[in-house]
C-alpha cells in the first residue's frame, strides 16, 4: 500500500473506533440528556488542543461469549489537552461502549493517563460514566479499581485531581473521586452510591429511586460528597475550568498570578457587621470586600453552610479563604463544618495556598445529637489541619470567639502568623449570659433581686470580655484594626509571609483524627 493509502485508511479506522458504541449507542445517550465522552472532553479543554491516545485499545476477555466482542477503546478515552493554557491530563468513560464498564484494559488505559500526569506533574481530570465492574472479567476488573485507586493515593496532595460525576458511578467506583480533591455533579444526570436500590430493598425492604439515594442535590447537600453542583453538564464544564484558574499545577508551584484589582467601591466593609453581635449577617459579604474584583468562588456551598470555605484573589494571588457564616447556627462549628473546612485546609497547605480564616462564632454546637455524632473527633480535624498547616496563615477576628471554637479557628496557639482583631471582637471562654450565670452564681441566687444583679454581672463580664483587648494584652492579638484596614493589613501579611519556612519534627506522617 502507497502511504497516501496508509493514511487513508488509517483516518478511516479512527472514524469507526471514535464513534464509540455506535451510531444507535450515542442517540440513547443524546436522549438521556448527556453528551458523549468525546463531546464532554472537547467542551471542557481549549480548542484544538486534545490529543487521545490508546484510541485502539481492545479488551482481552475470552469467557462469556466476550471473545467475539468488539469494544471500541474497551469504553474509555484517555489523553491530554489544555485549559485557559495549562496542561491537563483527562480520561471520560463512554457509556455508549458496554455501558463504560471497567475491565482490564479499561482500567490500564486509565491508570497509564494517571501515571502521565503524576510523572508530569501536571492536573488528572476523570470523567465518570459507567455501570460499574465487567461482570465477565471477574477479578482483573477489581484488580483494576484497586490499581486506580492505588495512583489516587499516591497522587494526593502531588497534583491537582479533579472527577466529574457524569452518569452512574456505583459500588467500588465511589472510591475514586472519594479519593480526589474535588468532585462535581450535575442535577438529573449524577448517580453515586455503595449499593443500588434493588439491593436496598431485597436487603433491607426499603423502597428508593436512584436520585433519592444518590443523586447530585443528595451529595451536594447532605453527605458533603460533591464539592460543585451545576444544573446541566456545560456549566459544570465552566466550574471546573474556573478552579483550574484559582490552582496551581503541582504541589511544587504556586497558581499563576492574575492582574491585580482593587474590590468593587460599593463593597464598604464597615456596612457589613452589624454593631449587635446577636444579628446575623452574610460574611460572603465581607470576603468580596477584600478580595480582587469582589470575586469568591465558594466551595460546597449547600454543605454545612455554617462554615464558608472557597478561593478569592489578593493583589493577583490565589487566597484560600476559610470563615464562620453567622446567617446559619451562627457560625458554630459542628461534624460537618469541622469536616468540611478541615479537608479544605489541607488542601491548600498541600499546594501552596496561603489561607485567610475570618471568624465569628459562638464555639462548638452543644447537644446530644453532636456529642453522639462524634463531635469531639471531627472538631479535632480543624485543629489538626491549623496545626499542621505551614502555608502563610491570617486570622481576622471579626466578632465573637468563643471558647474552643476560638483556639480552633486558627488562633496564635495553633501557629497562626498574624492574627488582626476588628473592635467588636470579643474573646472569652464563652458568652457573656452563659458566664455570668457560672462566675456570679451565688450572687445572683442570694440577691434581692436576682434578675437585676445578674443583668449587672452580665454587663460587668462584656466590660472585660467583649472587646479584643485582654487577649491583645496578652499578645495573642498582633493588632486591633478598623474595618477598613483589614485588606491592607492581610495583604502585608501575606507579603511578609510568602517565603515563610517552618521546621519540622522528623517523621514519617502525622496521625490526622480520621
């Protein structure tokens, strides 16, 4: 054959092989609401800049009738490509090709792109849809999740990984994007769960669809197992590259720098607080008020909404920003907001991002419920990620600080290295009614009139307490700001912290409160 011929046929094969399934398989998927794997990959990347590789791959399976199927790709498209200009390496399961199901060759084309982008150092992006295990490979396709989820480990905290729930992903293919930095789900197309409804209720008798057991608004909401929810898969497509901007590459750079921009002039931070630290306000608001172009790109958001955890820019810089909501529970720190910020600090230590805490909070909610759901080892993950953490660290106290809810958020004892505090903070063992209560007992109960003294007890507690200057005496506090300052004041602390370098006890890992 001429290489004229070569090429042509050669560009005939790869037509075949990329229609995956087949004609039929993509029109089943198209009314599904869902696009193709391939379509899902070159809507997410820049233009032009994918490159596939393994296109002919096949399976290798000979039991069941599997010797005379053919499985374009064995279901799975891996390669590489870019977004906003950055290297990526990207694999998407093809449900049009045996339902995506994991086989042996499946799962090896998988792990190859996930060595490729540990080696390379650049982000892993895995697109799920699949039915789950090939049932006619028995073992190898367990083999192959446990090599996948092998690589997950070893490429937490090395490189950025990234999975989208585009379809089912149900039983052992949970453990993935459990194992990643971030998962995203879209609404009416993301199933996730350990075990189907069928077996639900042949087990248990329990009657569930499988958007009530697993669907996007479940994990985004309730189990905290989705960090990003999007309404269809091309705004999810849009999220994802958004956080490609705020991150960087490895864990041996910082995110690119962006042109810096002061905040937006109506966002006034001394409007923001209220003077009455019983009422709430939106303290989203005050972190646009620092940050460039008043822009925050908030994480989980419909999970655990008492504590706010997301990423904004300072002078072009990528800031991880962590801070009680006073709008829920006021602020307090529970299992799941101790989960959730926990989780999101180590993330930033582990890739360089500094981290601004902003807090107002009563403490640790108290209760049963709390006490029985093991409050007592989550809250100690938020001490621990602190701890740990050796990235620049700034605390600004904005109202109250309570109790251990006040060590927890990154106070001076966890190694904070600058903490400001606004002159409405107040800093105490607990609230002024709560104290009074304890320290004036006897008084209160031998007054004439009980209610009277205790009023003036509660008033002689604020009057040493509820200011931030007894903890300022002490030196736990660097300075006591104004409003207004706060931007600047983080700003020149992130200035002198950026080539901050901590000593460590020699160790080979610490022991976190899983």
């Amino acid at each position: 054959m001429s290489l004229r011929s070569n090429v042509l046929d050669l560009r005939k094969r790869k037509r075949e092989v990329q229609k995956g399934g087949g004609d039929k398989a993509i029109e089943k998927q198209a009314k599904m609401g869902k696009l193709t794997a391939r379509e899902r990959i070159l809507a997410l990347l820049d233009k032009n800049s994918f490159h596939e590789y393994d296109l002919f791959v096949e399976h290798s399976a000979k039991d069941f009738g599997m010797e005379s199927k053919i499985l374009h790709g064995d279901g799975v498209i891996i390669g590489t490509g870019t977004i906003y200009n950055k290297p990526i390496c990207i694999f998407a399961q093809d449900f049009t090709v045996a339902g995506g199901s994991l086989g042996m060759m499946h799962a090896r084309k998988i792990t190859k792109i996930m060595d490729h982008a540990l080696k390379m150092r650049v982000p892993l992006i895995g697109i799920n849809d699949s039915g789950g295990a090939r049932i006619q490979e028995g073992v190898n396709s367990l083999a192959g999740y446990g090599e996948i989820f092998f690589r997950n480990t070893l490429a937490s905290g090395v490189i950025p990984q990234i999975s989208v729930i585009l379809g089912p992903c149900a039983g052992g293919a949970v453990y993935s994007p459990a194992l990643t930095d971030f998962v995203f789900v879209v609404e009416n197309i993301s199933k996730m769960f350990i075990t189907g409804p069928s077996v639900i209720k042949s087990v248990l008798g329990e009657e569930i669809t499988m958007e009530e057991l697993g669907g996007a608004r479940v994990h985004a909401e309730l189990t905290g197992n989705a960090h990003f929810f999007s309404t269809s898969e091309l705004e999810c497509f849009e999220q994802i590259k958004k956080l490609i901007s705020y991150i960087p590459r490895n864990n041996g750079t910082k995110a690119l720098p962006f042109p810096p921009k002061p905040p937006k002039k109506g966002k006034k931070i001394e409007d923001i607080v209220p003077g009455d630290p019983r009422i709430p306000y939106d303290v989203r608001d005050i972190i646009k008020s620092v940050t460039d172009s008043s822009e925050f790109f908030e994480i989980m958001e419909s999970f655990a909404p008492n504590i706010v955890i997301g990423f904004g820019r300072m002078e072009g810089d990528t800031v991880g920003f962590v801070a009680n909501q006073p709008m829920v529970l006021a602020g307090v720190l529970d299992t799941d907001s101790s989960d959730k910020a926990g989780r999101f600090i180590r993330y930033c230590d582990a890739f360089n991002i500094p981290i601004v805490t902003l807090e107002d909070l009563p403490g640790y909610l108290p209760g049963v419920d709390q006490e029985h759901a093991g409050v007592i080892r989550h809250g100690a993950k938020i001490l621990y990620a602190y701890s740990e953490a050796t990235v620049p660290k700034v605390t600004v106290i904005l109202r109250k600080a309570y109790g251990g809810g006040y060590i927890a958020m990154n106070s001076r004892h966890l190694r904070a290295d600058f903490v400001f505090a606004w002159p409405t903070a107040e800093i105490a063992v607990m609230g002024p009614e709560g104290a009074a209560n304890i320290v004036f007992r006897k008084e209160i109960s031998e007054a004439e009139n009980p209610e009277e003294v205790r009023q003036e007890k509660i008033q002689e507690y604020k009057k040493k307490f509820a200011n931030p200057y007894v903890a300022a005496a002490q030196g736990y506090i660097d300075e006591v700001i104004e409003p207004k300052e706060t931007r600047g004041r983080i700003l020149h602390a992130m200035k002198v912290s950026e080539n901050k370098s901590i000593a460590l006890p020699r160790k080979k890992h610490g022991i976190p409160p899983f």
